[in-house]
C-alpha cells in the first residue's frame, strides 16, 4: 500500500484555500479602485498590480510536502515527529517503523482536525465586504444639478444647492457612414466618436423637462436652437477631426453644459500596390524572347474600383523620338474587392518594339471613394531592347557637337567578317584563311587608332610609350662596353623638374588632351585594349580567340553610347499623359499639381496662449483661486488649437473646461494646466516672460537652497 494519502489532499486543500484567499483579497483591492479612481489606465495598472501583490502575500504555490509535515508535527504532539512516515511506501517498513506507521495513520483517519489547514478566511471576507460597501457608496460621479441661468454658467453637485431639479440629459450621435464604404449606420454618445470621411453625422438631445433654448458647437460654428421643444437636434458632414460641445437651457431657468465631444474622422486611404517578380530595369537582346509577366497585390480599406497598367513606349532617338500611351487590363482583377491579386503581361514583339525602343509602365488603382477616388500609382520600371542598327554617339551634355566616327558599325562587322571567316575555314585554303584574318587585323587597328585620336594619344598603338621607355627596352637586351660608367647611375639629365609641371594643363599630354569625361575615357581606354587583343589574335591567324575580345569591346561601345542617354521617366517626376490633340496648345486646365497642406503654428498664432499663460502664471505667484476670466481667454484660446491638433491641445482643453465648471481651481490644479500646456507648445516656442513678473516659488525655493 503506497502512503501519503492523507498528506496529499491536505496539501491540495491548502493550497486551494490560499488561491482563494489571494482572490478575495485582490477582488477588494479592485472594488477599492474602481470606487475612488476614475482615469481607465491608472485602473488598469493599479488592478495588474494588486493582483500580483496579493498572489505575493499568500504564496499560494509554497505548499510543499515538507510544509505539510511541519504543520502536522506542531499541530499533532502525538505523532512524535513522525508525520513523515505517512508518505512512505507501507512495503517498505518493517519492525519499529512499522509499528509507528500504524499509530499515526490511525490518528489521520480519527482526527477531523487533520483535513483542516491553517487557513482563515475570515479576514478576507471581512476585508471584501468593507470593499464593496465603500464601491456602493462612492462609486461614480455624483448627480450633477446646475445652477439657474447666470454669467457663471457651473456645473454642481446636487447637494450643494438648494434649486430647481436637475436636467436629466440623453444625447446620441447618429453616423451614416458614405454609401460606397457598406458600413451600417450606427450610433454613440461617448466623449470620443470615430467616423469615415464625410460621414453624415446627426445629433439629437432630449430632457426631461421642456427646453427653451440650446446652443450646439462645432469647432468655431455655434448654431442657436431657440424653439421651444424638449428634443433638439442639428446634422452635419464630417469633414475633419472636429470638437463640439451644446448647452441646455430649461424652462425653469436651468442650464446644462455638456463636455467637450471630440469627434475623430477616419480618412480613406489610398489603395496599396505591391508589384512581385518584376525588376526595376529589364533589358533585352534582340535576339530573346522579349516576353515580361509579374505579379500584383492590390488591398484598399474599402473597396478596389479600377486598376490596369499605363505603359509607355518610346521609340527613335534625338528630336524624332514618338511617345505611345497604352493602358492595359490586369488578368485576374476583381473590383468591389478590398484585396485583389492580379497578373500582368507585355509581349514586345506583339505591340511592335524595335532595338532601341524603350518602355516603361507603371500600376495605376483607383479605390471607391466618392466623389473623388483616391488614386495610387506604383513605382515606374523600365523595358529596354538593345540597339542593334544605331550607334551614333554624342555628348550632348558637354560640348553640343559629335565628335565620335561617323560609324559604330565596323566593330559590329568585324565581330560578322570574323564569323563568317570561321565558317568557311574549311571550305578555304590556309592561304586565303591567313590572309583574310591578317586584313580583319587590319581594320581592327583602324578602328582603333581612330578611337585613339579622340583620346589625345598620337602613337599608333594607341598608348603612348615615351622614348626612354623605349631606350630603357633596348637596354635591357645590350651592354654598351664604350661606357665606363654604364655601371653606375648618370642623374645629371633628370635632375632639372618643372615644378610647375603639376599645375599646368598641357595638351600634349594624352590624359588631358581628350574630348570625354573620366568615366567615359576609361571605357574607351577599356575598349581600345579590347581591340588590341582582338589584332594581336587576329594577325596570329586565331580569328576563335580574338572574338571573346571583339565582343567585349562592342559591349563597352555599347554602354558608352548609352551613358547620357536619359528619358523623363527617369526622373521623379512623371508628369500626367497629355493627349496628341493638346499638345502645344498651352492648356493646363487638367493639369492638378500635388497640394500638400502643413500645420504650422508660429508665434502670431499662440501669442494669445503666451498672454494667456502670463496671467495665469501670475494667479499662480500670488497663490489666489484662479479667475473664471482668465480660464475662459484660455479656453477660447485653446479651442482654436485643439481644432487643428487635437492630439496635443485636447486635454489641456478638456482641464480648463473642468476648472470653469467648478468656478477655478486650486493652485496645484494651476499649475498642472500650466504644465500640461506647456508640453503642448511647439519646442522651439516659448513664451516671452514678463520682466515685472515675480519669481515663483520653486524659483524662491531654489533660491534659499543656494544660499
């Protein structure tokens, strides 16, 4: 028979109990809180809190064997100390043991006390209880009554005056979201309401006594509602975040000033494009299969109404290049939907591009919004076919004139005459076969002497090799035996240095005697020593080995004809397509330039904060209640702040307006909203101090401290 049985439940009723213990008591900590605290975050991080210290107070979790024992052998003198053989295996003992188990396991099954842990839980219900008696009777706000129609305009507590019935007040937005964004209409009443752009918003107020007058404003518009009625109600169009608030007036005289409502409109955002499986710049060979497919992902928060691909084509070069605007549907397109997943295609052979051509297209989606969709346009990539047929080089950007060959082509001829050669090598003599490759030789080095000329370099090779460099290669295979000191070194001719030489640009000099930009000459450098291997194996008669190099020197030509060539599209801007008809008429009525609309809040516009916060601050040093006409300038200050930035001006807002219900504050309650709209202020704006202001008193304070 295996043991602690008895142990073991003990052990779980225990630990139970204390769980339960640290529950009761967490649960009158949250009653406390939700009594006495109103502000949602201090709740929240105060009951996270409580919770975790009451679980800290009982330790539930610490109830271990050894525990039990313990407890079993204060609780039980009888046992001798001997609680633990009630965890051990009966199989197990033998002789004295043996006997003791049987005492003490008759004690566990006849005591009642021994299923009874040490816990009270007494004092936890007691502690809740006062807890929910002090939630009942401190929970929530007071009932607020109103004083009669007056300047001060305060809100009361009820038992404070001795006047009218309050109103009793129930006031409900009702949204009607657009049409094309399919949301219910709904309703709220809370002190923050969300709705779509351009929602219709109506609000409607009733009382339970007959109203005389109301005032309802939103933002800087008040609208009077003077007709006799117990409802009111006034709509408008959400066009912007928004602030409004409305006053009661009853017919016996009783006024009623609702908070500020702030009113949070959701904007439609613009479709969303990701294009997959396209590179930004694609080039061809005229020789490939000049086919393009990507992939498309489209998603709006409302809805997808158009989407298709507006292409480019350009075709020509200099003043005879033509532009073609083409727009394609995208296959597997959905409209109506909020994600779309579409596939696009060009075939260049099919819409007519030629080497050279060039085309560039771009995603365009529209979503719903209505009257007016907002259109997104994805980033612009780029097709190129190589140009086979022309390699006219100009460098337009530097001198306006072409000083390149009158012809690209011969390398081009060369790489066709070489090939040509080694198809018909054995259909030739070795004779002719030499021959042929010695003049293709030829023309090679023509090609590239001409290059060399606009590169300033003179030799024939094509680099310019000095005549000691010449005289140091003779030597190097000869001894001049009439020279006694051919051993040692003659500086006697090298010693005179221009220092000069460094500052001058001369002409002569092949590096600066040349027409091309630094990267420019080094890719023809880079050519022209193509072309050199390309003669040498050439005049070997190995017309194979010489066309890697014939290629590669027609591939650097290539980029260099390239290299300043730049279309629009390049740019970042990319200016709206304009029909061939409007062309050079002058015309910008469709033309929308992009408007972009900043907040900027400079002095002129907060200098009624700063006198605002002047007299405050004064109200502060003398340590008086603040005036209700100072909280007012501050609050109509305010209120044009908190229309355009209601994330920074809003609460501050909200403060002052709390502070003029209760007819000013306190100077602790002065200094909060002082420092809640200091924070608000833009950090490179401060308000100019008064010199005749007196110190404050932390600045007094600080003062006595440096004394």
């Amino acid at each position: 028979m295996k043991g602690g049985v008895h142990t073991r439940k003990l052990q779980q009723k225990w630990t139970a109990l204390k769980w339960v213990q640290a529950v009761l008591l967490w649960l009158a900590f949250v009653l406390i809180i939700l009594a006495f605290i109103t502000d949602f975050n201090r709740q929240v991080l105060l009951v996270a809190f409580t919770g975790l210290l009451s679980v800290t107070v009982f330790t539930p979790w610490n109830i271990n064997k050894q525990r039990v024992s313990q407890y079993l052998n204060r609780r039980f003198p009888e046992m001798q100390y001997s609680s633990e053989l009630l965890e051990s295996d009966v199989n197990d003992l033998d002789g004295l043991a043996l006997v003791q188990y049987d005492r003490i396991h008759k004690i566990a099954q006849e005591d009642s006390r021994f299923a009874q842990p040490p816990v009270n839980l007494w004092p936890s219900l007691f502690f809740i209880t006062l807890a929910a008696v002090a939630y009942g009777l401190f929970n929530g706000q007071p009932s607020i009554s109103h004083t009669s129609l007056g300047d001060s305009q305060v809100l009361l507590p009820e038992s404070d005056i001795g006047g009218p019935d309050p109103l009793l007040i129930n006031h409900v937005f009702e949204i009607q979201p657009p049409a094309y964004t399919k949301i219910r209409p709904y309703s709220s009443s809370g002190p923050e309401i969300s709705a779509p752009e351009r929602s219709r918003i109506t609000w409607k107020v009733s009382a339970d006594k007959a109203l005389i007058n109301g005032w309802f404003t939103l933002n800087a518009d008040t609208t009077s509602l003077n007709n006799p009625s117990d409802n009111y109600s006034a709509s408008f169009s959400l066009e912007r975040h928004s602030l409004s608030r409305f006053s009661l007036v009853s017919i016996d005289s009783v006024r009623y000033n609702s908070e500020i409502m702030e009113l949070r409109m959701i904007p439609d955002e613009s479709p969303r494009i990701t294009v997959k499986n396209q590179d930004e710049f694609t080039r061809f060979e005229w020789e490939d299969t000049k086919k393009i497919n990507f992939d498309i992902e489209i998603s709006d928060d409302y809805a997808i109404a158009d989407a298709a691909v507006q292409a480019t084509v350009s075709q020509g070069s200099g003043e005879s290049v033509k532009f073609r605007e083409l727009r394609f549907p995208l296959e597997g397109f959905t409209p109506g939907s909020k994600n779309s997943k579409a596939r696009g295609a060009f075939n260049l052979d099919a819409m007519g591009l030629e080497p050279g051509d060039e085309l560039y297209f771009f995603i365009e989606a529209a979503d719903n919004r209505s009257p007016a969709p907002n259109i997104t346009r994805s980033s612009t990539f780029f097709v190129q076919i190589r140009d086979t047929t022309t390699y006219e080089f100009s460098l337009e950007g530097d001198l306006g004139v072409d000083i390149m060959p009158e012809y690209f082509r011969s390398q081009r001829q060369i790489i066709i005459d070489t090939e040509k050669l080694l198809s018909e090598r054995t259909a030739i003599t070795q004779q002719t076969f030499n021959a042929t490759s010695n003049e293709l030789g030829f023309d090679q080095k023509a090609l590239r002497l001409r290059y060399g000329q606009f590169l300033g370099e003179e030799d024939e090779s094509g680099i310019v090799v000095s005549e000691e460099a010449r005289e140091a290669t003779t030597e190097s295979y000869t001894h001049d035996h009439d020279n006694e000191d051919s051993g040692g070194d003659d500086h006697s001719e090298g010693e005179d240095h221009d220092i000069l030489d460094e500052y001058l640009h001369d002409h002569g000099d092949p590096e600066g005697a040349t027409f091309f930009r630094v990267s420019l000459r080094a890719k023809l450098k880079q050519a022209m020593a193509e072309m050199w291997d390309s003669e040498l194996y050439l005049r070997l008669y190995q017309p194979d080995k010489s066309l890697p190099y014939q290629y590669r020197a027609l591939e650097l030509i290539r980029e260099i004809k390239n290299d300043s060539r730049i279309y629009v599209h390049r740019i970042g801007f990319e200016p709206p397509p304009i029909k061939a008809e409007n062309r050079l008429t002058g015309k910008l009525d469709e033309v929308r330039p992009e408007i972009r609309q900043e907040i900027n809040i400079g002095n002129d516009a907060l200098s009624g904060i700063f006198n605002g916060l002047a007299r405050l601050e004064s109200e502060i040093n003398e340590e008086s209640r603040s005036s209700a006409e100072t909280l007012r300038f501050l609050y109509d200050e305010l209120s044009q702040l908190a229309i355009d930035q209601p994330e920074k001006f809003l609460a501050p807002l909200q403060k002052t307006d709390s502070l003029i219900r209760i007819n000013g504050g306190q100077k602790r309650d002065l200094i909060v909203l002082r420092n809640d709209i200091l924070k608000a202020l833009p950090d490179q704006l401060t308000p100019v101090v008064s010199p005749e202001r007196q110190p404050s008193s932390l600045t007094e304070a600080l003062q006595r401290e440096m004394k």
